[in-house]
C-alpha cells in the first residue's frame, strides 16, 4: 500500500482502538505529511472532527500556497464537510482508500477540478465493515443518518 | 432585526472583541438556540471552526431529527465547507446575514433543497467590511485564499 494511504489507515485503527469511528487521514505536503488525524466524535464529542478536518485541524494554519500543493488522504470516500474543506482550501488532489461502505461527494469534487483517486484498499473497506457491523448507531449519528 | 440573526450578530462582534474574524452564527432548534459560535481561527489556531462550524460543534452531538428540524444562522454566505455541514447534517434552512462581501455556496445548498434566506444586513455588511479592511490578510488566509 501507499505509505501515505497506510499511515491514513495507521490513524483509523488508532481511533478503532480509542473505540471510536475508524476514519483517518493525513495531509501531505511536497511528500512530507505535515497533519495526520482521525475521527474524533466518540473521543471528543466533536460533531466536526471527522478524520480529515482532524488533519486539517492538527496541520495548523497554513498558508494558501502549501494547500493547494498539498494531496489529502484519507481511508473513506469524503462527505459533504469533508468534501467542501477540501474545495474551500483548493486542496487539488485527494486518495480514498474506499467508497465501498460510504460513497462520499467525489462528483462534486471532480466537477470543480480536484483530481480524486480510489485505491479500493480492502483493509479499509474491511475495517469500516466491521465498525457498522458493531456500531451502526454511532455510524449513522455520524453521517447524519 | 430578527432575534437569532441578532444573537449570530453578537457572536461576531465578540469575536471582533476578541481580535479574531468577526463571523457568527446560532443554530436554532424549534425556536431555541441550541448552539453559539464564531470563527475561532486567531483565538484558537484553528483552520476548521467558522462560525457555523463552531455553533454546531456547541450544540454538542445531536441525532439527525434535532438538525433536519433546524435553521442554522449565519453572519455571512457559507464557504464550501460550512455549506457541505449543512449538507451532511441535513439542515433544511439557513438564514443569512449578508453575501455582499463574500459569496458561499448558496447555489450548491439551493440546488440540494435547502432553503436559503439572505438578509442583506446592514450591520452585518459593516463589521465584515471594517475587518476586511483592517485585517486583508487574516481574512484571505480564512478563505483559503
């Protein structure tokens, strides 16, 4: 696998572990991952922390120029948030590990001109199974289901 | 001026107080507001709290009924990322106070069935107008420019 896509996924299991949404993401930067998150909903009570604005977030505050030579990852196909962060920074390129368990906004992104990539990573598609499996509930909550 | 574009007003002007980027917003459930907030970005160093952002994420973790039963306020037109929350949460509508100084996704959030309401305040276009010219590059690095 990708380093980059695997250290996303490192980041979802670590918030697996946390008993948490198992969603991860790392921004990268010129090859050198500058934010690396995860979804933060059951260890924060944040309903704004998915993994993606958790990179985003643990990045800091970066001029417009680093965004928009910068390549976001993250294990899911990315929701409307996630998807508009994304658009608003002009973050030009993103990887998702899967859309198998969750088919996020990646026509909205290729419509305004961010090129979107699907490994199809079966680790990702397998952990995410096994979080509905046992929290479909707190999945939902998430998705605003 | 209505009650919860005033309280959304507030939230901006503390904000200002404050030295950071004065957008504010309250999200109101059946006629209570739920959740306050404004952009955090100087006060926190943070890249994901707008003011919507912030409302929602001090409403705390609610089911998909609270949001799609009610109408997030706003000083200004909602970036792509503020917009594709409101799209994830399944808000129905959303008040705004002005878009004279920044256009959001209003069509994206019309296009998807939300209903969209902009106030043209005054007030609101006065403070956005008298930060902008004080702070230009504080207010572009908040819009990923």
């Amino acid at each position: 696998m990708d380093q980059y896509l695997q250290a996303a996924l490192d980041e979802a299991k670590k918030g697996y572990r946390e008993g948490g949404i198992p969603i991860g993401s790392v921004l990268v930067h010129k090859g050198k991952i500058i934010g690396r998150g995860h979804n933060k909903r059951v260890q924060e009570g944040s309903v704004v922390l998915h993994g993606e604005m958790d990179a985003l977030e643990n990045a800091g505050r970066q001029p417009a120029s680093v965004y928009r030579e910068s390549v976001l990852y993250t294990t899911l196909s990315p929701c409307p948030m996630c998807s508009g962060t994304v658009l608003l920074y002009g973050i030009p390129k993103v990887v998702i590990g899967e859309n198998r368990t969750f088919m996020g906004e990646e026509d909205l992104l290729r419509s305004r001109g961010v090129e979107v990539e699907v490994a199809d990573n079966q680790e990702c598609v397998q952990l995410m199974q096994q979080f509905i499996r046992e929290k479909p509930e707190l999945w939902n909550e998430d998705i605003g289901v």
